[in-house]
C-alpha cells in the first residue's frame, strides 16, 4: 500500500540513547531536561524567541482561545482540519466563518471586516498546507480593530514568510508535532508568543496554573509533553534537514511529471519559504476526483481527501454560514502520498495513473 503519508521513524538506537538518559534521570515527565532541551534546540532551529512545547497540537489553540477569545466570537476560516473549529466551540466561544481565496485556499481577508462586530474577539486563521495567510493585511485590520490574532500553523514547521519564522506572526502561533507531520514528537505541539506578559499566561496555563509547587498564578490544565515524547522530537531533529530535502524532491517529481490538464496546484504565497509539507491538487470537479481517487485505490494507492467537508457544514454547529468557495474547494482537493522514502517507482506508478484519465 501507499498511503498518503508515513510517518518519520528514526533510527532506534539513536532513539534509545534520549530514552536512556530519561531512564538514568528517573524523571519522566513534568518538564524535565530533554523537554529544555528540545525547547532550546527548536528556539535555535526556527529562530524564535518563545516557544512552549505541550502534549499536542490541540491545547495550545485551546489555551490561546482562553487567553484571548474572551468567550466572543471568532472569525475564523471554515478550510481547515476540525481541531480549529473544535477548539473555538470548547472553550464556550462563537466561530464566524469567513470564505476562503481560491488560490491560496488561506482565509479572504477581503471578507474579515465585513464579519466584524461588536462581539469580536479574535481572527483565528489557519496557514492552509503551510501556506501563509495574507498576514499583513490581516495583521492592519486587527489593530484598526483592536483585535488578538491567533495562527494554526500546524503544517508550518520551519516555514518562513518574508525571511522571518512564520511563528513570530500574531498574537499567539501554533503547530503540531503530530506523527504524521514533517517534523514530529510522536504526539505533541507548540505555542509560540513574543509578548512576554500573554507567554507567561501560557506558560502556566499549559501547568495547571502553578506557581512553583505551592502556589498559583491562576487557572490551568495539564498540557505538558513527557520526557518520552521529547526524546523522540530530539531524535527526529537530528534528520529534520533531511526530511524537508527528501520531502522536496518529491515536490519536484510531481512538478515535472503531472500533465495537469483537469487539475491544478495550489498557489504559495509571494514571499514565502515553503516546507513541503502536503501536496494538494484541485480538480475541475468533484467528479473527476473522485475518478482518480477510485482509480488511484485500484492500485492500493490511497490519497486524501484534505480537508472535507467545509468546516461551516459540521453538523454540531448551531448557526450556519454561507462559505461558497470553501465549500466547492473542499470537494475538489485531494492530497497526494508525500513522505520521507517514497520510491520514484512509486511516484512514477501514480503519476502515470493521473495522468492517464
């Protein structure tokens, strides 16, 4: 079979060595020295000033939203995995939906203000694919507005914008460390902050709120990743360098060898250091997707569908809203297989598949 994707597994014995020192620490989770150390080295890595690394890619988004979203409501984009909305509802806040760019399938920010009322706390928008949203112009509404800007970069690891990490854009920036991302803990995520008074709200809010073991700065939950999982982000970014190079060159397979003749790629933002971290096609119609996802699974070749439905259709949601573009997009897009060691066998058998329709 292949899958959409695999994720990274690094070499065991290098893996085992972090497990080791875990073990001689006798100190498994509760923020111990791998954890620092893996802050310290990701700080390095994707030159940023702050970054907490938490349990998953959900509770920072969480935490955010309780920092900032004031329990108003949130414009948010309705392209974008369930975590996004998921997490604006649970932490007792209102999603506002706002229609997506057919290009770069980021939020409209030509459609923001429009959204905007007396009740607005937050943008939270989503780097579709690690593909940056318009954040200048997102970043000028928010402070006409006087509003908190929240970024799910959770495909973004070391994507920059401008020459700059995209996580020292808005408020508060997070990612996933998923294992099926690029750069992964096995399960885990990031909050990245660079005022210093809503980090240390973060920071204690990710530990139950405390202030050394007696006392409290105010109300938290447990979002704190083990010694275990650490160990695994430390093995993985040892080879990160690898991956993104492996993950490109498959890019540039694709690239060169689809005809796309009833399909088209999506477009990256100007400015922008890409990671390679999905490879989207969106075809003419649902129909025509639907074919080459059929003919693709005949193969044992199993695709995406990468993001569906439109978040704006989820049945929970008490108020509907009318997202055209979004919801046309989301039956259209499928994800092809992209991970670190796909054979060029593999991809020439896709490939030709698609190209054969």
């Amino acid at each position: 079979m292949i899958p959409v994707t695999k994720c990274f597994i690094p070499p065991i014995e290098e893996y085992m060595s972090y497990i080791k020192r875990t073990f001689d620490n006798v100190w498994l989770t509760n923020r111990g020295e791998l954890v620092h150390e893996l802050e310290q080295r990701l700080k390095e890595y994707l030159s940023v000033d702050n970054i907490i690394i938490m349990s998953n890619g959900t509770i920072p988004l969480q935490i955010a939203l309780k920092l900032l979203g004031k329990g108003g409501e949130i414009i948010t984009t309705p392209f974008s995995y369930v975590a996004t909305t998921s997490a604006i509802l649970w932490e007792n806040c209102t999603p506002v939906f706002v229609d997506i760019d057919q290009n770069y399938l980021t939020i409209d920010e030509n459609k923001i203000e429009g959204a905007i009322t007396d009740k607005t706390t937050c943008i939270l928008a989503t780097h579709v694919y690690g593909n940056p949203c318009n954040l200048e112009v997102i970043d000028r509404i928010a402070k006409k507005y006087n509003l908190s800007v929240i970024y799910d970069a959770a495909h973004c690891f070391g994507v920059k914008y401008n020459g700059e990490s995209i996580f020292n854009y808005g408020n508060i920036s997070t990612c996933s460390f998923h294992a099926t991302k690029l750069f992964h803990s096995g399960e885990g995520g990031a909050l990245f902050c660079n005022d210093s008074n809503l980090f240390h709200k973060s920071f204690y809010s990710h530990n139950f709120g405390h202030d050394g073991p007696l006392d409290f700065h105010g109300l938290g939950i447990n979002g704190k990743i083990s010694e275990l999982h650490a160990s695994m982000g430390l093995t993985v970014l040892n080879h990160i360098d690898e991956i993104i190079g492996n993950r490109r060159q498959v890019v540039e397979f694709y690239d060169n060898h689809l005809k796309f003749n009833y399909y088209r790629k999506v477009t990256i933002r100007e400015k922008t250091e890409w990671n390679y971290s999905y490879y989207p096609l969106v075809f003419d119609s649902e129909i025509l997707l639907l074919r080459a996802q059929d003919l693709l699974n005949q193969n044992n070749i199993i695709p995406r569908r990468y993001f569906y439905p439109s978040l704006n259709r989820l049945p929970f949601l008490s108020q509907q809203f009318e997202c055209p573009v979004s919801e046309e997009i989301s039956k259209k897009v499928l994800c092809l297989p992209l991970y670190k060691g796909i054979s060029t066998q593999d991809l020439k058998l896709i490939t030709d598949i698609l190209n054969s329709i």
